[in-house]
C-alpha cells in the first residue's frame, strides 16, 4: 500500500496509480483530522470522492503519531492528548473517536487505536503499552458500527519474544477480521525485526490478513511474504524515489551519479513503466540535477511500479509453487542496503519528522 497520508501519494495522480496497477492506498486519520479536519471530508462525500480514488482504502488510526509526536502529547488510558505540529493548538484522541472519524471517512480497513513504544523504551513501558493497546482494541471494536469497513487490530510489544506473543493472543481473542504487527522498523536490526514477526505469526490466525505495518522495501517484502504476511505499507518507495534512489534488479541505484549523465537506456531496462518506457537515465539525471520537479513525479512512478510488479511477480510464483525459488533467485540479484547505513538514514529520517512535527 503505496502511503497518502494526506489523500495524495505525493507527486502523483490516482490515474498514475491505477496505471502503475496500484490497488489499494493507505491515508491517516491523524493528518487528515487535522487538516482539512474530518466533517469537511465527510460533507464532501467521503475520503474516496475527495481524493477522486475509487479504489480500496486503508486508513491508520493515528497511533504511530503517539510514537513520532512524543514531546508533544501525553498518553493515559483515556486516550492521547497532543499539540498540533501545524498550529500548537490542543486536541484529544480515544479510541472512540478515532473509530467515529474513520467511519466518516469511510475508508474500507479501518486499523484500532494503538500505542506505539519506542525501541529504546523499558520493559515497563513497552508492557504499560501493551496493556493499553489491549485495552483500546476492545473499546474500538465496541465502538465500531459500519460493518462494511474491515476493523483490523494491531499487536504490540516492543522486541520482547514474550510480549509479542502475549499480545497477540489478546488481540485475536478479540476476533478482528484482520490483525497487524505493529511497533517494528523503527530503527532495530532486521534481524530483531524478523525475529519478533516469527514470534508472532504462528499466533495471528491464517485464515485472515495479516498486515506488516511500515514496512516495504523489496527484499522485506520478500522476507515478508516468506513469513506468511498478506499486506505492507511504507512511506519508502516514494520518499527515497523523491531523494534519486531509484529501485532496479540489481538493488537501489542513486540516478544523481555521474555515471547515469551519459546513459543512454533507461535506468532499469528490464522495468515497463511509464518512465523506463519513454526517458533516458541521462535525462533523469539532469532534472534531479536541476532539481526539476518532473523528477520526483518519475521516480515515484518507477519505484512504484517496481513494487507492483515485484508483488505481481510474487503471485504468481506462489501459485506456481515456486516461490522459494523467486526468493532466492531475487535476493541473489538483487544487492540491500548496508545494514549500518540503513539503520543511520531510519533514525535520520524519525529524528527528523521528529523536529519536523514538533516546529
């Protein structure tokens, strides 16, 4: 699920969506709340009329802003006091109104309230909000009433084996129709990251979609599916799309290098979207280079259609019964951040949406 969070993924069109094959799109509840505010949505005819996206929708509940907003809320059971980072002024969310404003919305899954700790946070803390998620998915499924909309809930518990499979027992008792990871990819190790989906999955029932959140880079997606997850969402394939990395076979590819001034080809000879098809890797180079906005709008249209394709590529090797064949064959090609650089540029990027939020 390519990231809208304010009923746009930034630089394009939903006619580029729909032809980059995207089917399904995630905004949140947080920033929309906050700007154009949710009854001005709602009188509008909903999110999907005002964003002229007649697709499927997904709609955060606004519980990673409770991690990324730390200095600027407070969070007891009753739900979250924050200042607006666009404007300082104050405003609650509980779990109650959280499902009140999606149903507004009406957005088609719908995700609970939760409790995001950081990755660094006590055992104490990570427990406390644990707890609290649990406590808040009942209230949200209480609350729901459109049964139209998928409420799915989210499991917690930090990087500890033991609380992750104690939350999602809790939650799946809770018989959602779908459940999410959530509280990963927040700066840890990968390693840590696939350890703690292990410990969960064998508890999140099969027969019900299973949903990785923040998480979308290709060899993760890989890694993902390899696990049994059925959706992911991440900010990445646009935002790095955005700063000239762009996806290829071979792994990321910075088309801001010298080497791509002179390219005659396109950056990814094997890729079929809009941008390989009609512009050379020179020519992308220059309007990075002249900082041309063309340039995120086509960068955005190529990784994105590398995820599509990647997940079409996925399907199919499954339904052949060769998928650990593709995955295997994939990861050899295809070369991964270094897993330093990595975790350096995710605690650049929170820090800086951080200070972002807090200005």
């Amino acid at each position: 699920m390519p990231v809208a969070s304010q009923g746009t993924v930034k630089t394009l069109i939903p006619e580029d969506l729909k032809d980059i094959d995207i089917s399904i799109v995630l905004s949140n509840t947080y920033h929309l709340y906050l700007r154009p505010g949710i009854q001005v949505i709602s009188k509008l005819g909903g999110l999907h009329k005002f964003m002229a996206w007649d697709g499927p929708i997904l709609t955060d509940s606004g519980g990673y802003q409770i991690f990324s907003l730390a200095r600027l809320r407070k969070v007891s059971d009753e739900g979250v006091v924050f200042r607006s980072h666009v404007d300082g002024s104050e405003h609650h969310l509980s779990p109650e109104s959280v499902i009140e404003y999606q149903e507004k919305l009406g957005a088609d899954i719908i995700m609970a309230l939760d409790e995001c700790p950081s990755t660094d946070a006590g055992m104490s803390a990570v427990h406390e909000a644990m707890d609290r998620t649990t406590r808040w998915a009942e209230r949200c499924r209480k609350r729901h009433r459109n049964q139209a909309q998928m409420l799915f809930g989210i499991v917690q518990g930090g990087i500890s084996p033991q609380l992750r499979q104690e939350s999602a027992k809790a939650i799946t008792s809770l018989d959602f129709p779908g459940y999410a990871i959530g509280g990963l990819s927040l700066g840890e190790a990968k390693d840590l990251t696939w350890s703690m989906v292990d410990e969960t999955m064998p508890f999140l029932p099969s027969d019900k979609p299973r949903y990785l959140m923040g998480v979308g880079s290709p060899e993760d997606i890989i890694e993902g599916v390899n696990r049994g997850i059925d959706l992911f969402d991440s900010a990445l394939p646009t935002r790095v799309a955005r700063n000239g990395a762009l996806f290829t076979a071979q792994g990321r590819q910075n088309i801001r290098k010298a080497v791509y001034k002179t390219k005659k080809g396109p950056v990814d000879a094997g890729c079929d979207c809009y941008t390989c098809r009609n512009f050379s890797a020179a020519y992308l180079n220059h309007l990075f280079k002249c900082e041309e906005l063309l340039a995120y709008r086509l960068a955005t249209i190529h990784n994105l259609r590398f995820i599509a394709r990647l997940i079409h590529q996925i399907h199919c090797a499954i339904r052949q019964g060769s998928f650990a064949d593709f995955k295997s064959d994939f990861l050899k090609r295809y070369r991964v951040t270094d897993e330093e650089v990595r975790i350096a540029q995710k605690h650049k990027w929170l820090n800086n949406e951080r200070v972002t939020k807090k200005l």
